[in-house]
C-alpha cells in the first residue's frame, strides 16, 4: 500500500523531487527544534519554488499544499494570518474566477481576430512587436492577468487545431494531402510550440511592461498610490523617468531577441503549418452561421464594455467580469449548467494554488524573513537608498509576491516618513523606487508576477512544453535589461 501510494504520488514527479520532499515533510518538527523557525522558513519558500519549477511534472497544488499543511502545522504561520491575506487579495481571487470564465465566452472572436493578425503579418518581428505593446497598452489600463488569459485563450486554441491536424492521418484541406502524422510531428511540432513559445513570452514581459507605467496597472501600484496620495496622471508622472526608459529598453530587447534567435527565440511559423492555419480560419468564416455571426457581434461588444468599464474602474475587476459572464451567455443562448461549468475550469485550479501561495506568503510575514533586508536598506546612506530599495525588492519579489513585497517596504518607509526621520522629496523618490522594483526584476521568476505563474500553470504551458526553468531562461534577457534600466534610472 505504501509502495502504491509512493508510486502514484506527485504523478510524474522525478524520484530524487518525491523522496527529498517526503524525507523533508516527515523531518519537519524535529528539524525546526534544531535549526529554528528563521531557517526553516526559507527552506519551506525554496521547497515550494521546487514545486513551482516541477509543474509540468505535477500540478502544484498537491506538493505545495503538503508543504502549506507543513507549514501550518508548525505554527510557522496562523490560520487567521491566512485568512487576511486571503482576504486582502479577495479582488485577486474574484477576477480569476470571474473574469477567466468570461474571457471563456469570448474564444471565437478572439481567435478570429488573432489569427488574422498571425496570418497577415508574416515577420516575426513585427508579430512580436505586436504582441508586446498590445499587452503592454492592456496591461497599463486594464489587468494583466486578464491580457494573459487572452493570450492563453488564443494560443490554446491555435495549438488546437494544428493538435486537431496532427491526430489525424490525412486530412485534404486545398485538394492536395496535408503531410502524414509523422511528418507533421518531430520538428515542425516542436518548432510550432517555439513559435508560441516566443510570442507568449514576450506578451508576458509586455504586461510587467505595462503593469508598471500607470497607478491601475498592478495591484502595489494602487496600493503605492493610496500611500502617497497620488492621482492616476501624477503617479504616471512620478513613475516616467524610469518606465518610459524600461519600456524603451524592453521593446529593444524584443527586436534584439528575434533577430539573434538567442534564449529560444526567434522560431518562425512553418510554411505547411500556416497553411493549415489558413485554411481552418478560411473554412471557419466559410461555414459560419447567422448564429454564429451575431455571437461574435455580441462578443465584440462584451469586449468593448470589458474596457470601458475598467478603465473607468466602475466597479471591482472580478464583478466586472461577473456581469459580462452574464451578459454574453444570455446574448447568446448559453443556458446549460454544463457548458457554462467548462468556463470555470481554467481558473479554480489556479485560484486553489493561490491560496496555498498565501500560507507561504502568510509565513513570511510572521517571521519577518524579509526585516532584516529592509533593515540593513534603511540603514544606507540616504543618496544610496533609491538604488538598494529598488534592487531589494526585486531580489525578493522574484521569490515572493511583489504585492506583499510592496506593502511590507511602503507601509516600512511611511512609518520612517510619518516619524520625520525622511522628507518628503526622498519618501516620494524611494516610493518610486519600490513600485519599479517590484515590477521589473520580478519578471524574472513566475514566483514575482502573477500573470506569469497564471501561464505557468495553465493548460497552454504544458502543451507547449513552456516549464518553469524555460521561462526563467527565456525572461532572463528582459531580467538583465529592465533591472540594469531600472538601477540606472532611479
């Protein structure tokens, strides 16, 4: 019994991950009378990054809810601290569920407008391009976990039909035999998933891009704002001399990247499987009927409330996605409990992880793991502090949530500011420096955005083999350039 339930845990999980991680939650009490709460909590933080980068292997969900339960366990944190942390993030939780499921209602206009754009525009630079400061625009205005989850909405559902090919032995689209399985296996598979791969990548970076310019863009932001009482304009304002540079920087790096094909970009669309492209999007408008027409019109019109009613924050983004989820389901006749349940089914596996990344984040700040940091920063020169506050909150939201990065450094300085020990000049340039640093350098890891570890443990990543390691890889150039911009400029 216990043979079978070591076999069948974590699923495909490698046997070294399956034994340190059993080794290490049946030594938990003994190890934290020994080494101390303080050790032990970074241990728990970088076993569940190990979680996190196994995800193609195993859903986290599983091994870091283990882990959270550990954690609980050795009262490392409470479940009321849980419980406010989850509440804090409330408006986080409801626009997955709500706002995912919606984007759900709206996959045939979205792939038809996509794949036109894939089909028209043929350089990969350009395409790239596209793609990044179309995320970068949404992401500053609206949210970027719902630019994610369109661009996961469409690449599953191109992925999809060149799967939808490839199952099949012959397919005759033009008169003339697609290639056999085989042959549009191997590398032209591969090479597809790049292409996605890449263009996936660089919407992804273009939403952190975005995310930082405006006072809605991330969550810390309007945070950061409320602390220093700063309007949209002003906080753009504020923040110009060092975005307006790392987004300069970021859309470079995009072009630099395609043209050198380094860090596994610069894949093109294959020929054939353009074709296939082509001619499924052809057969589509083709047979499309006045039903389907008039569902796209509704559709169309969704999405024109979507941003209307985000970028004049009407109401909260999850309840905005609510209303929408009703409107074009009854536009459209979608009335069976089934059909509207498989809206759902993206986004509360991810929520479920979420909550689990709360315990972690619930432990770090009971044990004040980051004080010490914030400590030794204060305690710079004042001329030096901009740049330290900027790097160390990178470092840690690239191992954290940089929302709870965020609040722990700001509500830090306002107490200094509050207190006289700071002006008013410098508490406005270290706000700067938080809000940029914990939404620049965090690319670096899935662990710091939340639109990242969304893509990470969707159904797209798997499908094209996009694992953790690969995304710290692929963002590792924009990591290098925007925290060398961000350092610079502060």
């Amino acid at each position: 019994m216990l043979n079978t339930f070591y076999s069948e845990f974590l699923g495909n999980s490698p046997r070294w991950f399956k034994t340190t991680l059993l080794v290490f939650l049946a030594a938990c009490y003994p190890l934290n009378l020994l080494l101390g709460e303080t050790i032990m909590g970074w241990a728990f933080i970088a076993m569940f990054i190990m979680t996190l980068a196994l995800a193609l292997k195993c859903y986290p969900l599983q091994s870091g809810g283990l882990l959270a339960l550990a954690v609980m366990a050795l009262g490392l944190t409470n479940k009321d601290t849980v419980w406010h942390e989850i509440e804090a993030n409330l408006g986080v939780i409801m626009l997955l569920v709500f706002m995912v499921s919606f984007i759900y209602f709206m996959k045939p206009l979205l792939i038809y407008i996509f794949g036109k754009i894939l089909m028209k525009v043929k350089n990969k630079i350009v395409l790239s391009l596209m793609f990044s400061i179309s995320a970068a625009v949404l992401s500053a205005f609206l949210d970027a976990l719902t630019v994610m989850a369109v661009l996961i909405t469409v690449f599953v559902a191109l992925y999809g039909v060149y799967e939808k090919v490839h199952s099949t032995m012959n397919i005759d689209y033009d008169h003339n035999e697609v290639k056999d399985r085989q042959q549009m296996g191997g590398d032209t598979l591969e090479e597809f998933r790049s292409f996605l791969r890449s263009l996936v990548m660089h919407g992804a970076v273009g939403t952190a891009l975005g995310g930082v310019c405006t006072q809605v863009g991330e969550p810390q932001n309007l945070l950061i704002s409320e602390k220093m009482g700063w309007e949209f304009v002003q906080f753009a304002m504020e923040m110009a001399h060092v975005t307006v540079p790392a987004v300069i920087a970021g859309l470079l790096t995009v072009i630099l990247l395609e043209v050198t094909g380094k860090f596994g970009f610069g894949a093109k669309l294959d020929d054939g499987v353009r074709k296939i492209l082509e001619n499924y999007l052809t057969e589509e408008d083709e047979k499309r009927t006045t039903k389907e027409k008039y569902a796209l019109i509704i559709q169309g019109l969704s999405g024109v409330l979507l941003i209307i009613g985000l970028a004049l924050h009407l109401m909260q983004p999850g309840m905005i996605g609510l209303v929408l989820l009703v409107f074009v389901t009854a536009m459209t006749g979608i009335n069976e409990e089934h059909r509207i349940g498989h809206a759902f089914e993206e986004s509360l596996p991810f929520v479920s992880l979420l909550c689990i990344f709360f315990v972690i984040v619930g432990m770090i700040h009971d044990l004040n793991l980051f004080k010490p940091v914030i400590d030794w920063v204060l305690a710079m020169p004042i001329e030096a502090q901009p740049k330290a506050f900027f790097l160390a909150n990178g470092i840690l939201s690239a191992i954290s949530d940089n929302v709870f990065v965020a609040t722990v450094y700001i509500n830090e300085v306002k107490a200094q500011f509050d207190a006289g020990n700071i002006t008013r000049e410098h508490f406005d340039t270290l706000a700067v420096a938080i809000n940029t640093g914990t939404n620049l350098p965090s690319v670096a890891t899935p662990n710091g955005q939340a639109a990242f570890l969304f893509l990470l443990t969707s159904a797209l990543a798997p499908a094209i083999r996009l694992g953790y390691m690969q995304m710290v890889w692929m963002a590792l150039p924009y990591t290098v350039v925007l925290t060398l911009v961000g350092y610079i400029f502060q």
